[in-house]
C-alpha cells in the first residue's frame, strides 16, 4: 500500500533543490521544472517519470523522477529511480543517503546498508552516515521488544490525513485536538495542495475515547477561519492560550518568500473571559523567509519549543527553543543535543520536562522514528533515545504526546495495516512491563587514557604560551580548562572517566588576549588505552588579532566559488560561509572586509563590477545569518590586485596558464576593525 506522507512535512519548503533550465530542455522537462518549482510534485512527478524512463535520460530527469516521489511518499517508485541514477556518473552523495532511506523504508535493511557506507565514504563527516555505521545491529535492536507497546487505532480517523494530537485541557478535563485533511474543511471551496493533490488542513477536537471506540469529532472552531493549511495547534495555562501552526495567512493577506512559497508561521490566540478565541498574534520570530511550527509549551506558558528552518539551523529542520521573559519572547535558542543534519520535527514537552520529537537523522528504522530526550529541568536534554518498535516502524511515526505518568498517549503514523484509514492515522499507545532493552558488558577500566594538544600561531606556526583550552561537554555543559605551558601544550588525564570506552563530545574553545578566539567541535571515543593528540583531528592554530590579518585559514575557510558570470551564493559557497558566521560568533568585535577579485580577462569595468556584485551577495549571505550589518562589509577589487604578473591590459589579452589565472580569482577575508 503506497501511502502519502507529506502534509506534515509542509514545514520544510526544500530551498536546497535547485530549478535547472538550459536551451535544450524539451516542453515536457520544461513545464516539469515549473511545476517541481512550485512545489506541485505530484503532477511534477508523473512528467519527470516518463522522461527518466527512457535511455538517455539526464541526472536531472532520473533524480527529479526520484524526488518527487520521494516527496509524496511513495517509497517503491522512488526507490527504484535512484536505483537508476546510482548507476550514473553524476550521482551525488546525497542521492545515495535518499536512496538508503527509500531502502529502510522499503524494509531492504541490508541494501539500505550498502548506500549508507557509499554515503559514507563521499560525506565521511556527516553525522547521520557516522551513527549507521556505528550501529551496524540497529534493526535487531530496535525490534528486540515487540511487545514494548499495546497501540491501537484512535477512532477519528478517515481517509485523508489525520495527525499531529494533542492534549486540550480545561480544568482537569481534557480532549484532542488535532489535524485533518479531511474532506469539508474551511478552506476555499474545491482548493487543493499541490505538493501532494490533498485538501488543506484543519483543525479538529475530539473526546478521549477507548482502544478502536468511535469518538465524537467535531471542528475546532476558533471564530477565524483560513484559506490554507491551519493546524496542528497546541496548548498552556490550562486552555487558555492556543499556539496554531498555519499558512502565512493573515487578515486576508498572503505572505510569500522570495521563491514565491507560502511558508508556514506559529499565531498565539488567548481566551477571553467569556469563553472565545481573540485575534491571532504572530509570534514575533515569524518569517515570511522561512517556516515556523509544530509548537508545544510547558503547561505555564514560560517555555516554547518549535520546529523551523530558521538561520542557524543545523539541518533541514531544528528544534528550537524560547523563553516567556515578562511579556516578550527570548531570541529563540537552537535545542543542539537532539538536532542533526536531518529533519527534527513535532517536538513535545512532557509534564516531566522529557522532549520527544521525530527525526530521520538518527539511526531508526526507516522515515521518521519518534525519540525521546530525558531533561534534566534547566532546558538541557541528554542523548536521544529510540522509542523502539512496535511504536516504531520503517514508515513515518511521528507527532506523540504522552501523559504525565509517561505510560500512554498519541502518536502519528502512516504505517500499513488492517486498520490504518488514510494517509496518516492518529494511534493510542500504552507502555507495557516489559524490561528496557540494554546491554551489558565488563570492561577493564583501569589503564591510562590521556588527551594531549599544542596550540601554535597561524602565521609563524610557533607554540603559544599561556593560551586558555576549554572543553564543553556537549552532553552535561561542564567545562574543563587547561593552559598552555611554555611549549604551547596541555594535557588532560581523563581523570575518572572510563578507559577504554569514554567518548569525548567536547566544543574546544581557544582563546588567549591579543588573539582571535578559535571554537572547534571534537568528538572521539578511546577505543583503547592510550594518548589521543587532539592536533591529529582539529587545527588547533590561533590567529593575531590585527588589522589588516586575512583570517581564511584561521577559519578554515575553502575557496568561495561561483557560476561563470554569475554572483548568487551556491549551496557549496554558503557552507564557507557558514564558517566565516561562526568565526564571527566567537569573535564579536571583530570586522571583517570580504574582498572579490577576478582574473584579468573581460574588461576591467565589468571584472569591476562583476567582483563587487560577488563580495556583496557574500556580504548579504552572512548578514543573514544574524551578523551585524556594521560588522562586514563587501568590496570588489576586480583584476586591481592581481598575484603575478597575469595583466591583459592594454588589449585584453594574455598568454598566462588557466592556473596563473585561478591563481588570481580569490576571495580574502580581512580584519578591518578589532
């Protein structure tokens, strides 16, 4: 049974699929890419297939086939065009992460396996390819327990979708209220999504019934009523304060990015004291850039967490966290210990202050698997852990809410099944006794385990004295410090921690007056006794802080790139840049030039004006991403500053190697201010 699985997904809008057009496009690829454009994926899905089907079809016709398939759900012909262009010599490393998940959807572990290691090898820092490959056994695993769980279906149910539950109480009594797709909503008359063909989401209320019973279900009805999707919806200060995830609608206005996408945004409606919903407010971190959702709140009202893919985010999409400071929200803080490079969604408070989300970007079963993050009631949250089958399964389960006892509650699922309904069901679920799985083993942990390092100057490559060397424990927020001897080195003896087995998740943080502060994350486990030197995993060179100090290899920052002609930032430049933001973060006085310069050729005018354009879209890119305007700024050099004698003036020609002139097409990142 092929079964939809995107309406929940809506929050992410997939910036990173780029449009593709050249002059030899027939109509067909044409009006494909339009549509793929417009997030209509499942008209777009049917041309591309009939294009990708035959001999000669590009890399783009196969891996758009295999996207928008990919996109709507359905796994089996997904999996089958990747299979296809894994065989090209244009595959990316990303094709065969997405081919590994239609795999582990598909239930073809073992095959799932093989393209995870070829992801792998191409992204060997990838979180996501780390964790399969550390966890070779993790289907037996996470099945080792079958009777973890007593899950039947929730009598609301109907063929459309139905997801995203959660608790409305009132004075001790509570109900459901949820999303659905079903047919009837308040939307505009006969409208569709065009992502997946299915009717725009509302919001529904429904008692708390038994196991399978058929409960009453009515519309949510707030008083307001929208053109788009409108839920899931949340909860505190015992119903009387709703947080509604919609479309970016607001007073008859609709908000578009610049791809012309209706983002999703977070409105907060308070209860009057005669019982109705007020106006919706936006809560104030909305964009019309990017999408905000999936809120749940602590039964105070003091802290939200949500869903978005905001700036800053990790992955597709994050788990964020905000504060209630008197009556305004704090800047929202990305929740990092349970983030990856993949999509975090649905988040939950419990009573207990435990976080449970869905991902795909950890280890699990296939789709989005739902994890549980214990608290610890300052806002951290330890390791992620699988909630195991049969809550599990190689579909999308995802949106739980649990009681305050954390025994029983309501997840989301498109699974298969006699008594799945739709393209997502709602499902109760009860814990049973049986014992958690663990695993136990003896070791030996009384041989030495030692980390070492030497911090040295970026430009003489000398050893620095008296430099301060924190290491924050990502996990527990403890921070040890060492400073540097007169050799520029430190050692830590791991004193009471596990040897062999302890995993260091540090975030290293460099800093020494006079000198850039340098932040560096470093993870690795002693699989033996031993001394591990930390200079053989991380640069550990610091740079001066002066004016005029090009600080691209302090950053760690490769060649920005761009198209021939061309000055918008590529996925590849933004992750450099990325770089350039956190450097900045670390160093907040700091003001930097980002400097743009060509090659000689074309004439000195355009190169002028081409390398100006590149050095202010490199500019803007960083600027939004939260640095201060005031602190960088932009300017292009064009062939001014060239690095040999590479010059094509006066006649605009030169008999230099393609290497003398990439030699001179740089960009430089300088200190300006300190």
């Amino acid at each position: 049974m092929i079964k939809n699985c995107t309406t929940k997904f809506i929050l992410i809008l997939f910036a990173s699929v780029l449009s593709f057009s050249t002059q030899a496009q027939g109509m067909k690829e044409r009006t494909a890419d339009k549509k793929f454009d417009m997030l209509a994926y499942a008209s777009a899905g049917e041309m591309y297939s009939e294009l990708a089907k035959k001999s000669d079809a590009t890399d783009h016709q196969i891996r758009r086939a295999a996207e928008c398939f990919r996109l709507t759900g359905n796994s089996i012909e997904s999996e089958k065009w990747y299979a296809k262009l894994s065989k090209h010599s244009g595959v990316k490393s990303e094709d065969f992460y997405h081919y590994a998940q239609m795999l582990k959807m598909n239930e073809k572990y073992e095959e799932a396996n093989k393209m995870m290691a070829k992801f792998a090898s191409m992204s060997p820092n990838n979180s996501i390819a780390k964790a399969h490959t550390e966890n070779a056994n993790y289907v037996a695993e996470l099945k080792s327990i079958p009777n973890k769980y007593d899950i039947a279906i929730f009598g609301v149910n109907t063929k459309s979708s139905d997801f995203g539950p959660n608790y409305y109480t009132v004075d001790g009594e509570s109900s459901i209220v949820f999303a659905s797709a079903r047919t009837g909503n308040t939307s505009v008359l006969n409208n569709k999504f065009q992502w997946d063909g299915s009717n725009f989401l509302d919001a529904y209320r429904a008692k708390i019934g038994g196991e399978g019973e058929k409960v009453e279900v009515e519309r949510f009805d707030r008083g307001i009523k929208s053109k788009y999707h409108e839920g899931p919806v949340s909860f505190s200060n015992n119903g009387t304060i709703m947080y509604l995830t919609r479309s970016n609608y607001l007073n008859r206005k609709k908000g578009l990015d610049s791809a012309r996408h209706n983002n999703l945004k977070l409105y907060i409606s308070r209860k009057d004291s005669n019982g109705k919903w007020g106006e919706l407010t936006e809560f104030p971190y909305n964009s019309d850039n990017y999408s905000v959702g999936h809120a749940t709140v602590t039964a105070d009202g003091s802290t939200i967490y949500f869903a978005s893919d905001m700036p800053g985010s990790k992955g597709e999409t994050d788990i964020w966290m905000s504060k209630l400071e008197g009556s305004t929200w704090s800047k929202p803080m990305n929740v990092e210990s349970v983030n990856t490079e993949g999509k975090e969604m649905f988040p939950f408070i419990s009573e207990n202050g435990n976080l449970y989300f869905s991902t795909d970007g950890l280890v699990g079963l296939g789709g989005q698997d739902v994890y549980k993050a214990q608290g610890d009631g300052s806002g951290e949250f330890a390791v992620p852990e699988n909630m195991m089958y049969p809550l599990n399964t190689n579909h999308d389960d995802f949106g739980l809410i649990i009681n305050k006892s954390e025994t029983e509650g309501y997840f989301s699922s498109n699974r298969d099944g006699i008594y799945a309904k739709g393209n997502d069901d709602i499902y109760r679920f009860k814990t049973t006794a049986a014992p958690e799985f663990t695993e136990v083993k003896e070791i030996k942990r009384n041989k030495e385990c030692k980390l070492i390092g030497t911090i040295l100057n970026t430009e003489s490559g000398n050893p620095i004295e008296g430099v301060s060397v924190k290491l924050r424990d990502k996990k527990t927020g403890e921070v040890e410090e060492y400073i540097t001897d007169e050799n520029g080195s430190f050692a830590n003896l791991m004193v009471g921690r596990p040897c062999p087995g302890y995993e260091m998740n540090y975030d290293v943080i460099i800093q020494k007056k006079g000198y850039l502060t340098k932040s560096v994350p470093f993870k690795k486990t002693f699989d033996d006794p031993g001394t591990i030197n930390l200079n053989e995993y991380i640069n550990t060179k610091i740079q001066e802080n002066k004016a005029g100090v090009e600080i691209t290899e302090f950053c760690e920052i490769e060649d920005i790139l761009y198209d021939f002609d061309k000055s918008y930032i590529r996925p590849d430049a933004a992750v450099e840049l990325d770089k350039l933001v956190s450097c900045m973060l670390a160093n907040p006085s700091m003001k930097i030039e980002i400097g743009s310069h060509t090659d000689c050729r074309a004439s000195k005018r355009y190169n002028e004006k081409l390398s100006d354009r590149r050095a202010k879209s490199a500019r803007d890119y960083v600027i939004s991403k939260g640095i201060d305007a005031s602190r960088i700024y932009g300017k292009g050099y064009g062939e001014t500053k060239l690095l040999n004698g590479c010059s094509c003036e006066p006649i605009n020609e030169s008999n230099c190697s393609e290497e003398d002139h990439q030699l001179n097409r740089r960009t430089e990142f300088r200190i300006v201010s300190r």
